[in-house]
C-alpha cells in the first residue's frame, strides 16, 4: 500500500465514527489516541501505524480490514463491460468489496427462493416483467418500474417475460446502514 492508499481510510473512519453517533472525544477515549491525532486520521494530514489503525478499529467496533474496504469504495473508478448474454443468469455490474452491490439478472428467473437483506435495496426493470412479493402483497413490475424494499423486509420475484433484465442494487451485506436511535 503507497501512502496515497493508506491516507484514504479517514473518510472511511469518520463515516463509521458518525453512523456510531460517536464524537472523537469519545474515539479517543476508546482507542487512547488524542483528539488531534484522530482528527488529522478524519482529514487524511495524517497516516496510522497499523497498530494505531487497529486501536481506531477497535474503538469503532470494527476492523482494520473493514476499514480498508471502506476506503477502497471511495476512490474506486471502475467499468464493467456489458458482456451478451448467452441466457438466463447473473451478471456482477460493480466488482469488489464495495458499499453497494449490483447485479443484472437476465431471462426467466424463478429461484422460488425468499429473500431478506439487512440493508436497502431498488429493483429496476430495464426490459420484460417480474412478479414481486414482499410484505404480503404482490407487485408487477414492467420496463421502466423501479421497487424500493428497505432493510429486512421479506420478499422473493421472478421474471415473467422472456428476455427479461432486472438491475437489482443493494447497500452491501458489510456496511451497516440500519439507523438505531442515539444512546
């Protein structure tokens, strides 16, 4: 890692350091760093020391690798090719360890398979039909329709139509974006 890379992770450790409702008073106090060593992490003045990282990590109820990961998704740039497909299937739309995850789903889909996420997701249909259940009630969706499920709802779909591609982006599994009330 060139010190570029390693400068990066203060946006990462900020963004943690708020979804925890945590002052860096209060990460200080935790990692038994200062106030101004954390606060040049945040601003990217400063680099930890792997074992600085680790006590911040530690102190954010996370890890060093989590962390990175985080960082990563915020300076990545990069282009996923469309590829033709050959039919039915899955096809990754963002590579990597990142804070969404997107995939296309082309053909008839059925898996039949209930599905819960912790996190948001959107389904979008760019061409054909699908069928979604969710909350009890049942969806149909056309080209152009767009289906909001918030974290932890229960929901399953298929696609109806021959030919059918549905964008299905999701906040990714490792990034905890529920909203619990301040303590």
């Amino acid at each position: 890692m060139d010190d570029k890379e390693a400068l990066r992770v203060g946006a990462a450790v900020r963004r943690r350091r708020r979804s925890l409702g945590l002052t860096l008073a209060a990460v200080a106090g935790r990692s038994g760093l200062s106030v101004p060593f954390l606060s040049q992490i945040e601003n990217e003045r400063a680099r930890p020391s792997i074992r600085s990282l680790e006590r911040v990590a530690d102190a954010l109820e996370t890890t060093p690798a989590q962390l990175h990961a985080a960082a990563d998704s915020a300076r990545t740039v990069d282009v996923v090719r469309a590829a033709p497909a050959p039919g039915p299937g899955v096809r990754r739309v963002v590579r990597g360890g990142h804070q969404l995850n997107a995939k296309e789903f082309t053909g008839e889909q059925d898996t039949g398979r209930e599905y819960q996420h912790r996190n948001d997701e959107v389904m979008y249909i760019a061409d054909g039909a699908a069928e979604v259940e969710a909350e009890g009630r049942a969806y149909r969706l056309e080209r152009g329709d767009t289906l909001y499920l918030s974290g932890g709802v229960r929901h399953r779909w298929r696609a109806t139509e021959p030919g059918t591609r549905i964008l299905v982006v999701a906040v990714a599994e490792h990034i905890d974006a529920t909203i619990d009330p301040p303590r």
